[in-house]
C-alpha cells in the first residue's frame, strides 16, 4: 500500500488534500496530513485521512514519518524546503512543493538522482501552471517552424467581481506576508527588444502596463523581481523579450506604492513601543514633524496626493489614520502593515476569489510579412474563503503529479521544475477537467 505525507495545511492545501483523498480511496493509499497546529489539519482532511501534530524541527519525529512513507508533497514556506528535503535524501523519498526552486534544493540534484528520487519544485499555480501553460504554447510555436519574438506573463491572486466591496478591489488569498514583501530583495530585471531592463524597488508599482481580459475588464501588471532567471529554464536564450509580472486591478498598484515610498513596508528593523503604538502615531512616525498639521494633511503633501485622488478613499478605508493600538510587541514596519491587512482585506464569509493568468506571445511565421499576436487567459474562481481559486489552482496540480509519480506515469530522477513535456502535459490536461483551461486568441500583431 502506498503511502503519502502532506506536510503543511495552510490555506493552499484543501484542494490538495481533497484530490489525493479522493485518488487514495481509488488505488488504495493512505494519507498522513500533519501541521504545527493540529486543529488545522483535523479541519481540513476526511475521516480516512491521518491527522497528526507534526514539527518539521522536530528531528525525530520528521525522520520517523518520512522513513514511514512513499512520496512527501511539502506545503511549508520555501525557505524550510531543505530541512524537509534531508530525510527525504537520507530515506530515499520524492518530495513535490508548489514554492520556487531555491538555490539549496537545486543543488541537491545530484543526491537525488543517485538516490533515484525526484525533487518537484514549483509546482503551483505560479510558479507552476504558468510554467506549463507557456512552456506548451512555446513548443508549439517552435514546432510549427515559427520564431518567438516575445513573451510576456502575469498571475494575480485577486477577488471575485461579485465578492468585490472595497476600494482596493483586492482580498488576501495566500501568504500574506509576501504580499507586504512583494518587489523586494533587488530590482525587477528582465528583457526588452534584446535591451536589459531593471526596475528598482522604489519605482516598481509606478512601472504598470494594463492589460484586458474579454469578460473580466482591465488590470495592471508589475514586473516580477527576476523574469531572467526563467530565459534559460523556458530555453529563450533567442527570444528579445522575456518579461513575468503580477496582475492587480487598476489604481492598485498607484495606492500600494504610498507605503513604499513611507517607508512601511520595511521589514529590516523594528519599531519602539509598537504594542501601545496606534496605526495613526505608525504613519506619522515616518513624517515630519509638525504640532500643528494632521497626519492626514502631512502625509498627502508628502506624497504630493491630490485632492481629488481616488488614493486617498484607500488610504483611509483601511484605517491608517485611526487610534486604534497596534498591539504587536516589537514588529517591523512590514509586521504592523501585514497584522492590519489581514484584517482589512480578510475573505469574508460567502466570498469567492479570483486567479487570474495571461500569457502574450509574438510570433514570425514563415512566410508572413507581419508577426502574430497569440494571447492565452484562464481565470479561476473559488467557491468560498475555503475552497479558494488559489487552493484549487496551488494544489490540484501538486497531487495530480503525486498521483502521476505513485503511479508511474513520472519517472525522472533529480531536481526539476515543471516545463517538459512529460509533466506539463498530462497535468494540463487532467486541470482541465477542473475547469482549469486556457482560452487563446490569434490576430495579426500590430505593433501596439
């Protein structure tokens, strides 16, 4: 009987679990779901399904359920992957996560295939379909004879239209921590017309295209911190422009760039006396001084914020200038932005969230003057604040391949992400099934 460990289950794992436990009682496996808190598991997994307490710095018992299973599907922050990843190496166990690839686990390529073991990284929904949705249009493309000009994609996390009641048209549906921390860590880098480009942080959410999906209306995109790394991962070493971004609706991104250029989104130092602090006296301790001014006033002079700007209906919907405490003891700037956003910007009951995913590609056909513009969408929309578009497109891919894996469908041996065809394909295929399908769109490029 073949056994499977989830371990994590944060708010991305429902569909995950669902989909294996719906697969186990089919083949006949059994599942082992275990999180700090155990409560969280025994909330999301089925009677037949094996909920535990499990500590992944608990050396023992990490040890003792990894020797006790056939493949690990890791739901826990990237950053302790590798701590994971170990056992796995030592008992000889594939591990799939939905997190990017990070240096540390790449470098474990060679102990893996040794091992005959297979480390899946970046197996979500981005990083993970957007992987797989462009890597089989630009095979395609390439099949056909045709030459790549460009490509460019974007992914938003976002709220549903018909859940949508506040003025920053945006809810939290995945770590919010990295949402406060988005852009950060070096410039945004990427290609253009075979021109690098980098886009410093300071200046990252006021360098937005807008781009219009038929049916759902416009956004804005940003650049992603790093589309290069991705030229030689997609083999487009030839291509002119390669560019990856994050999709918001529009005025976003204007609004969101306030707390850059504050200072509040810093998450390299800390605050005196956060837990008394209100989020009124936060704002104003990065202002200047003045008895006399409101932090209201002094804040949009700062920012040189008009009147008439629809900045400011954020700004104070969230409650920036209010007396109300804190009540975190120590925090960064970015800890106290993050504890107030998730309450503002919390799914409430009864709502639905959005992904959304676009991909543009430019293309030379052979014998054709002008090139061709081919753009391929999917919006997903959840069902409600648990069974989230984000859960389902985070991890009905990841359990699609544990399935492919246990099943021998998969047998490679090593690190990869996935853009061959050998993954990409069978899982494009199964997510559609789900209503997880892209519609594309070809029409004469017209420079624009």
């Amino acid at each position: 009987m073949k056994k499977i460990l989830i371990i994590g289950a944060g708010r991305s794992s429902s569909a995950l679990i669902r989909y294996l436990e719906e697969n186990a009682r089919k083949f006949g496996w059994e599942i082992t779901a275990g999180d700090r808190d155990l409560t969280l598991v025994q909330e999301k997994v089925a009677p037949s399904t094996c909920a535990i307490a499990l500590d992944i710095f608990n050396e023992q018992q990490l040890n003792d359920e990894i020797q006790n299973t056939d493949i690990v599907v890791s739901m826990v922050p990237a950053r302790f992957h590798p701590v994971i990843a170990l056992p796995c190496l030592k008992y000889a166990r594939s591990m799939l996560t939905a997190s990017y690839e990070s240096q540390e686990m790449s470098e474990m390529a060679h102990k893996a295939k040794s091992q005959g073991i297979l480390f899946l990284n970046e197996l979500g929904v981005d990083p993970g379909i957007d992987h797989m949705s462009a890597m089989r249009v630009i095979n395609r493309i390439r099949e056909e004879g045709n030459a790549l000009l460009c490509f460019e994609t974007f992914t938003g996390g976002l709220i549903a239209p018909e859940s949508d009641n506040n003025p920053w048209h945006y809810k939290i549906t995945w770590n919010p921590r990295n949402v406060v921390l988005a852009g950060q860590g070096g410039p945004a880098r990427f290609i253009q017309e075979g021109t690098y480009k980098y886009i410093p942080y300071h200046r990252l959410f006021r360098r937005t295209e807008v781009i219009e999906i038929e049916g759902f209306g416009k956004f804005e995109g940003y650049a992603n911190r790093d589309s290069l790394k991705y030229i030689e991962k997609y083999g487009l070493q030839d291509v002119p422009t390669v560019y990856r971004g994050t999709l918001r609706r529009p005025g976003f991104c204007r609004a969101w760039d306030v707390f850059v250029q504050l200072g509040a989104t810093d998450d390299s130092f800390t605050l005196n006396n956060t837990e008394d602090m209100t989020y009124k006296e936060f704002i104003n301790s990065f202002l200047y001084y003045s008895h006399e001014d409101p932090v209201k006033t002094k804040l949009y002079q700062y920012m040189h914020i008009d009147q008439d700007s629809d900045v400011r209906e954020k700004l104070e919907w969230l409650g920036i200038f209010d007396n109300t405490k804190i009540g975190l003891k120590d925090a960064t700037p970015a800890q106290i932005l993050e504890h107030l956003l998730c309450k503002k910007w919390a799914l409430e009951p009864g709502d639905k969230d959005m992904l959304v995913m676009w991909h543009k590609f430019i293309y030379k056909q052979k014998g054709q003057e002008k090139p061709t513009l081919l753009t391929s969408s999917l919006v997903v929309t959840g069902d409600d604040p648990v069974n989230t578009a984000m859960a389902k497109t985070v991890g009905l891919p990841l359990g699609i391949a544990a399935k492919m894996i246990l099943t021998g469908q998969i047998r490679l041996e090593g690190v990869y992400i996935p853009t061959i065809k050998e993954i990409y394909e069978p899982i494009l295929q199964e997510l559609e099934s789900y209503g997880i399908g892209f519609i594309e769109k070809n029409m004469e490029w017209n420079g624009e």
